[in-house]
C-alpha cells in the first residue's frame, strides 16, 4: 500500500510539473507583433502579466480539486517548478540580456525536482516532501537569495560583466555535468542513496563501488559542488563564486566525513579498503581519517 501510494505521488508531480511547464504556450496565445523580442515583450507587458497570473490561478485552482492533502502539497511544489522552468526556458530563447538568468531558472528548478523525481524511482519509502530540497537549509536559501540579488545589481551597475557568453557557457556545461553526474550517482546507488545521513544500517544496505562509485567515492557530492559552482559562473557572478566555492568546500568536507564514519561503522574493511583505492571525487577533501 505504501509504495503504491509513493508511486502515485511521483505520477502525479509528472502532471503538476507539466502543468506547470506549459505556461511556455502563454506566447504563442497573446499576439505581440512579429519582433524578435517578442517573447520578452510577453513577459513584461500588462496583458502579458495578467495571462501570467490566470494561468496560474487556474492551474492552483484544478490542483485544489483534483489533489487533497499531501498529494496537493507534491502538485502545487511539482507545478511551481515546472513554471519557473517554462519561464526560464522563455527566457533562454527572448532576445534579451537576461538570457544566462533563463539558463539558471531552468537548471535550479530542474535540479529540485529531479531530486523528487529520481527519488520516487530509486527509494520511494524516503520520499517526502523534503526530498524536493526547497527546505533545503537557512544557508542554502541565504545563498540563493544572494546569487539573485548580486547578478541584479551588477546588470544593473556594470551590465558588460553580465555578457561573457563564453563563461557563461562554460558554467552551463558544469552545471549540466554536475548535474548528469548526481542523478547518474543516484540511479547507481538505487534505495542505498539518501538525502539524510544514515547512522542505521539497513538490512538492504550494500557498499556500491560500480559506475560512477568506482571513478568517485561520492560522486553525488562531487556532481552538487561543480554544478552550484557552474551555477554563478554563468551568471557571472564574481562575489558568489568565491563565495559558493568555500561555502560548498567546507560543507561537502564535514558532510563526506560524517558519512564516512556511518559507512566505515557499516561495512568496516570492505569500506576501508575502498576507499585507499578510489578518490573522494573533491578537491582536497580525502573525508574521515582511518589509522592504519
């Protein structure tokens, strides 16, 4: 009963997500003259607003009928994410200096609900709400918050930094690598994979050294810190580079070790050994000391 009741979740995120996703046809119904910037003219003018704005109360509005309780809470999560992903990908292809921001809407709120998505596939018995990762942390969303606020003020102060196309598509390809990467590590590690530390071992646990286990012993954390990374080189956010790339390095750095005392305390020398044979997948990071 259970799983199927996380089965039906998973299906009905799809729809939401979809749902929610579709608000990129809005265009094609509100005619704004044969420009190029056509669809950036949808975007900020009134009648554009407005189509905005009763799509999604429609949308909420099915949602509230259709979906009672938890399973309205996964629809209306799944659907805003699919909306800001429609928006983003409007974005991507208006004539506008906002593009790279299209880019990173689409990677953000894709990021997030993959993490539901693979979830539901890989582990459905860890699936929860939480598993969308818009909770995230306070730092988490403190660091968010600031890539938006520093890529709106330098457009605005200095808009020449914000045109690097070619840095820009070299942090479209980290985040799509980190990316790929992750859900690749997550898939591999099938209901192994968690986004809470286990200090339980259950009778289902097993070491995975396979796929992408074999290049990196935590190849999750290796594809999350290169694609948050990736995220403000293509925004060209200067400040938040630096900033996510210490931020990340010490959180991944204590997370890797606190996990590593779980596996070791699980698998004992079969975790040990490799782990002298296979790389933590980080920079300067090699996790929890092991006296030999």
């Amino acid at each position: 009963m259970a799983g199927s009741k996380l089965v039906l979740e998973g299906r009905i995120s799809i729809i939401s997500f979809i749902s929610g996703l579709a608000v990129i046809i809005i265009p094609l119904l509100v005619n704004f003259g044969s420009h190029v910037d056509w669809i950036f003219d949808y975007l900020t003018d009134v009648n554009g607003k407005i189509a905005i704005a009763a799509y999604i109360t429609v949308i909420n509005g099915f949602l509230l009928i259709i979906y009672k309780g938890p399973l309205y809470k996964v629809a209306v999560r799944a659907c805003f994410l699919g909306f800001t992903f429609g928006c983003g990908l409007t974005l991507s292809f208006a004539d506008t200096t906002w593009t790279h921001f299209g880019w990173y809407m689409c990677s953000l709120s894709f990021f997030h609900y993959s993490e539901y998505l693979v979830t539901a596939i890989i582990n459905p018995r860890s699936l929860s709400l939480d598993s969308f990762l818009l909770n995230h942390s306070v730092e988490y969303t403190l660091a968010a918050v600031s890539s938006w606020l520093e890529f709106t003020v330098e457009k605005l102060l200095v808009p020449e930094i914000k045109q690097l196309n070619w840095l820009c598509l070299v942090g479209l390809v980290m985040v799509m690598c980190g990316e790929g990467l992750r859900k690749a590590a997550m898939l591999t590690a099938g209901s192994n994979f968690n986004h809470i530390v286990q200090n339980e071992k259950a009778q289902s646990h097993v070491l995975v050294t396979t796929g992408v286990y074999a290049l990196f012993r935590h190849p999750s954390y290796v594809g999350w810190f290169y694609r948050s990374i990736g995220t403000q080189i293509m925004l060209c956010n200067p400040i938040c580079i630096l900033g996510y790339t210490v931020a990340s390095w010490r959180f991944f750095r204590e997370r890797i070790e606190e996990e590593e005392i779980s596996l070791i305390h699980f698998f004992g020398e079969d975790y040990i050994e490799y782990k002298k044979k296979v790389f933590t997948g980080s920079p300067f990071i090699s996790g929890i000391r092991v006296n030999s």
